[in-house]
C-alpha cells in the first residue's frame, strides 16, 4: 500500500522465516564436501568457543576443548547464563584436491562476522571489534583460492559479534544450519540472482507502482487542486521513494545499520498520510482528535520499526507499539470506507477490497503471533506465518501485504480512470456547449458590421478564450447616422459571454425607440440590476449624425481617441452596480478624414513576459493605425484579456457631395 509497510506483529521477520524443523543431531565434526554435486549447507557439529582470539582462525589451532554445536538449534542452549559478545565457530571441511572454483555462500549470520579459511580472511560484513553492525540480509559469495584445496582439508573459522539486541530479538542469534553454504561458484551466484529476484520482485514492483502513481497523482494535482486526494497520495508515493533504495541495495550488499535506521524515519508520516488520503477521498473533515491520533500511529509505527535494530524488545512491547497502525489499517479506516460505500461512493467501495485484505492479513498476524507464544503451537504458526508473508508461487515468494499493496494501487488506477474518462466525457460536453456559444456569440457579435453610407467602419474583435467578455455594436441610425456601443463585462470566458448576449440583445431592442446613449445606457444598466451576481460592465454609447455631430456617454469604460487624441469624457458607474443611475452625455464634432476609435481594456492591458504593460501611452500612438494592425500589435506584445478596436472614419467623399 503506498507509503505503508506493515512490520510482523509479535515476531522479527527474520527469525520467523529462516528458523525449519529440528533435525536429527550429526556426530561427526568434519563436513565431507570432496564429492559436491549441489550447493550443500554447512549444517554438520561446528566447535564454538566465546571470546575473541585471532588464533582461532588458524587451521592448526587446537580446538579439542572446543564445545560442540548442532546449528539446527539455538546457540542460546550452550550459553544459558552469560552470553558473550564474539563467539568463535569452527569447521573442518574435507574436500577433493582437484577441486576449482569452490566459493562460500554466507546469508544472515550476524551484523558483523568475518569468515576464515585456513587462517585467510575470506569474508567480512561489519566490524567485530570495535563494533560496527551492518544489516546482515543480503547473500554474499567468495571464492576459496584454488591453492587452499590443494590439501584435502580446510578449516573454516567464523568470528561472529552478537550483539544484546540478537541475543534478546532472535530465534536463534548467531550462526544457523542454512546460514552459510559450499558449493561451486556459478552454481551459487546463479542461485543468488534467482533468490533475490523471487523473493524481492513483487515487493520492489509494488513499492514501484507506488510511486508510479504518485507521479500520476502530482500532475492531477497540479491540474485539478480541488482534489486534495492527490495530493496526499502524491505524498504516500515520495514516502514510498524515500523507503525504496534500503531494500534494493540492501538485497545485494550488507549496508551500515545506521542507514536502515534512517529509511525507518518516513515511518512517521506514513500513517497520518494514508489516513489524511482516504479522508480527503471521502471528503471527511480531519478532526483535532484524528490528527492526535495519526500522528500517535505514527510515532509508534516508528518505534516498532527501530525494535530488533537499536534495541531489544519484547512480545508484548510489539504488539503495543502495533495497536494504533493496526487499529488505524484493519478497523478504522475500513469503518469509513465501509460507510461512504453505502452512502453511495462507488469510489469508497473499490479501496475498500484491497483494505479489507489488508485488514485480514493484519488479522492473521496477530493470531499467528499469538499462538507463536505457545511452545506447542510454534510450528503450526510459523508455517502459517510463511504461508501468508512468503508463499511460494513458481520462483516468486509473495507476500499477502504485497498482494493487497497491488490491488490497492490497482483500484486507485481504476478510480483515476474512471475520473478521467468522466472528465473527458464532460469535456466534450463543454467544448460542444462553448462551440454552439461561440456560434452565437459570432451572431451576436459580428466579424462584418453593416454598411453605413458616409462612414468606413472597422471592427475586430479576438476573444482571450473561445468565447469572450468584450461585445460591440455597429448599428444604422435614422437619417443616415450611426449608433455605436462598445462594451467589457467583467471577466473571461463562459460567464461573461452569456452575459454579453443579454446586453447585445439589449442593445438591439432599445436601439429601436431611442439611439440617446444616455438613455441607452440608463436602459441597459436596469436590465443588469439583479443578473450580475456580483459582476457589472463597462459600456461606451456613441450616436453619430449624418453631419458628424457625436453625442457619447460613458459607463466606466475607456475613452476613445479622436485623431490620436484622447478624449475626456465625465465619469460614471459602470452598468448594473446602481439601479437609477444616470449618465452624463458630451457632444462633439467628427470632421470629415477625422477618425474616432475605441477600445476595450485588453489593449492596454496587454503584457509582456517580463510584467510590462502594454498602456496607455502605447495605445494611444497607434490609435490612428488600422483596427487589425492595433489587435495584433497588442497580440504581439502579449495578450492577457479580450481586445475589442472599433475604428471609425468619415468620408471625404460625403462633404463633397453636401
């Protein structure tokens, strides 16, 4: 589950899965390895002997007083009362003089031993003396030299630090029957790669899928960051990242200790960032009294991570340090699910199957563990804890909190898609909606304006999005002049487009009994009152005679330029902020060549990359230019807003006709 690894409840994982059945007691104290054909463990009597003595390693050392031991039990049966700190093993191996390529095979002896032959250091992982543990996980190969086989026999001598945490967190602290293995150096590096492919692949993919999709879910946040959900998930898969490298590393090479206490720092927050998701998933608040909680699973899921590394714990010690993430994983969490599921979240009933399955391998520990306690029930729980930690499929050991991780990524990849294609679905159900608006809103807002005899007329209009906020209106007036009403409702897009056909067909209506623009204005200000929710718009009326005589007034727009000059213009309200308000007209006289030009806000309010704007003074100086060389002159330096030019010139031609 992403950002969440459950550790074994009762016992060390460790111990539970390398410890096998009691096998009879062998008498002889050399191990016959002159007619190999397979890798064969050293499980014969070793002579062990507590203290630390370098001596020891020689292969003529007298070691008769030695004790001996069967590595199929525990070493804690030959030192009851003291256990030391270095013990000593011995082994006399009789091989083939002949023989090449043979090489050791060491897996999980201790967190710090070295490995001798013959008094030659083969092997090392840690530092015995002084103390320096290293995790002990990984299988690690070395060649014996060709030339210490020449004899027939070697001895081998392990120097093995076992530290108090060992002697109190594992089975059988030290060396065990299958920890260390003779055999050819293909043979058993071909193994190695097969063991730790199998028993790490579905693990390592699952912690790879898990962050796989948090990724996904950093780039639906950053498009969507309404959903909190992703967030938090994009948070579980970087605790999943930053736990990612202990484990593959550590699967081929022994690592400091210290190192895997640091990876067990994202313990803390994997907790409260599973729970936080699964809540904002639901859309349930987190409480005071949640996030307490949380965080206390959190901390506790930390200690448990530390126990068995820099301290000795007991059974009951790891069941409490468990309780809260085990409570918060198998009870809780479910409960919620559970009940968003039957309040119709069909969303909550996907996650919670791979939950409840996590839940039941909870479950299981927990009995397995318990029963683990009871000498007459060991074997029985141990083979039930392998069962659900490494159950064999083919060469692959999965592990029931793997399978339920999976699912659970697997069901959140199909609510993600199931969310994208409802997405989609509504996209283009919005694209159609914007297209028919745009449709209506080229009606509306036309690309040619009428022809009006004595006047050139120029009008562009280029929407920030498919459909914009900017409208205008070019109309025929009686006795030959012309009405103009240029306009800007607050923001973009939408919204403010079906507001814009509200005031065109406004416009058009009024027009028909009046082409006073004061009383335009006043007229379309009181059909706003009440349809803005909050918005207004800015509106220029203009009537032009036949004779160049202009009557304008303004309702918060900009004022337009006569000759490159800007006109002033009284001040006013923009439309539908006041019911009853009035506007103030100013007359003045358009001569003939003379050009009068409007603009919306989104000239002068274009900007460039660096922040300038485009402004006033700019778009006063190209005021004279044609209405599609100032739209893309603004276009250019970097359009921010809809930009509406309407340009309009008298003809000489009219006053020499009058």
């Amino acid at each position: 589950m992403p950002g969440l690894r459950v550790f074994p409840l009762f016992i060390v994982a460790g111990a539970c899965l390398c410890l096998a059945l009691a096998a009879p007691v062998l008498r002889a104290q050399t191990f016959d390895a002159s007619t190999l054909r397979e890798p064969a463990d050293l499980d014969s009597p070793w002579l062990i002997q507590a203290g630390d003595d370098l001596t020891y390693a020689r292969p003529d050392f007298d070691d008769s007083q030695w004790k001996q031991f069967d590595p199929h039990g525990s070493i804690k049966n030959v030192f009851q009362t003291s256990p030391p700190e270095v013990v000593w093993y011995r082994l006399h191996v009789k091989v083939s003089p002949d023989q090449i390529g043979l090489a050791l095979r060491e897996w999980n002896i201790s967190r710090a031993f070295e490995i001798y032959v013959n008094g030659e250091r083969l092997m090392v992982s840690g530092k015995v003396a002084p103390y320096v543990p290293y995790t002990s996980g990984a299988r690690l190969i070395a060649r014996i030299p060709d030339r210490l086989l020449s004899s027939g026999s070697v001895v081998i001598a392990l120097r093995v630090h076992i530290s108090p945490v060992e002697w109190g967190n594992v089975q059988n602290p030290g060396y065990y029957a299958s920890n260390l293995t003779i055999g050819q150096e293909r043979t058993l590096d071909r193994e190695d790669w097969l063991a730790v492919i199998g028993e790490n692949s579905v693990d390592w993919l699952d912690r790879v899928l898990s962050v796989c999709l948090g990724l996904v879910a950093l780039v639906l946040f950053a498009a969507q960051r309404r959903n909190t959900e992703y967030l938090w998930l994009a948070a579980a898969g970087l605790i999943t990242l930053a736990e990612l490298p202990q484990p593959v590393v550590s699967a081929f090479t022994n690592i400091p200790l210290n190192w895997q206490v640091i990876t067990t720092l994202p313990l803390l927050a994997a907790p409260y960032v599973l729970a936080a998701f699964l809540f904002s998933f639901v859309h349930q608040r987190i409480t005071w009294r949640w996030s307490i909680f949380f965080i206390l699973a959190g901390i506790m899921n930390a200690f448990s991570g530390l126990q068995g590394i820099l301290f000795t714990s007991t059974a009951a010690l790891r069941v409490f340090s468990n309780l809260p993430l085990a409570v918060l994983v198998s009870v809780i969490l479910p409960i919620v699910l559970a009940i968003h599921w039957r309040r119709g979240n069909r969303e909550a009933g996907i996650l919670l199957i791979p939950l409840i399955l996590l839940s039941l391998y909870i479950y299981a520990e927990i009995g397995l563990g318990t029963l683990f306690q009871i000498p007459a029930w060991r074997n029985f729980a141990l083979r039930g804890l392998n069962l659900i930690d490494r159950f064999p499929a083919g060469p692959f050991a999965i592990s029931l909190n793997n399978v339920s991780g999976m699912l659970f990524t697997l069901s959140l990849a199909v609510i993600m898609l199931r969310r994208s294609t409802r997405i989609s679905r509504r996209q283009a159900i919005l694209e159609g909606e914007l297209a028919a608006a745009q449709e209506v809103q080229q009606v509306l807002v036309p690309e040619q304006v009428e022809v009006v005899q004595g006047f050139d007329v120029e009008s562009v209009y280029e929407p920030a999005q498919q459909v914009g906020g900017d409208f205008f209106q070019v109309l025929p007036a009686e006795n030959d002049g012309l009405l103009v009403v240029v306009g800007d409702v607050a923001g973009k897009g939408l919204p403010a487009a079906m507001l814009v056909s509200v005031l065109v067909g406004a416009i058009r209506g009024v027009a028909e009994y009046t082409v006073d623009p004061a009383k335009l204005l006043a007229s379309l200000n009181e059909r706003l009152i009440g349809r803005t929710h909050g918005g207004f718009s800015t509106a220029l009326a203009a009537h032009i005679t036949e004779d160049g005589w202009v009557t304008i007034a303004n309702a918060g727009h900009l004022s337009p330029y006569l000759d490159g000059r800007e006109l002033e213009l009284p001040g006013a309200l923009p439309l539908g902020v006041i019911s009853g308000n009035s506007y103030e007209t100013k007359q003045f006289y358009l001569a003939h060549g003379s050009r009068l030009t409007f603009y919306s806000d989104g000239v002068v309010e274009a900007q460039n990359a660096q922040g300038e704007l485009f402004g006033f003074e700019r778009a006063r100086e190209i005021s004279t230019q044609p209405a599609a060389e100032i739209v893309a002159a603004a276009k250019q330096f970097g359009q921010e807003d809809d930009i509406t030019v309407v340009a309009i010139a008298r003809h000489f031609a009219m006053a020499t006709a009058a």
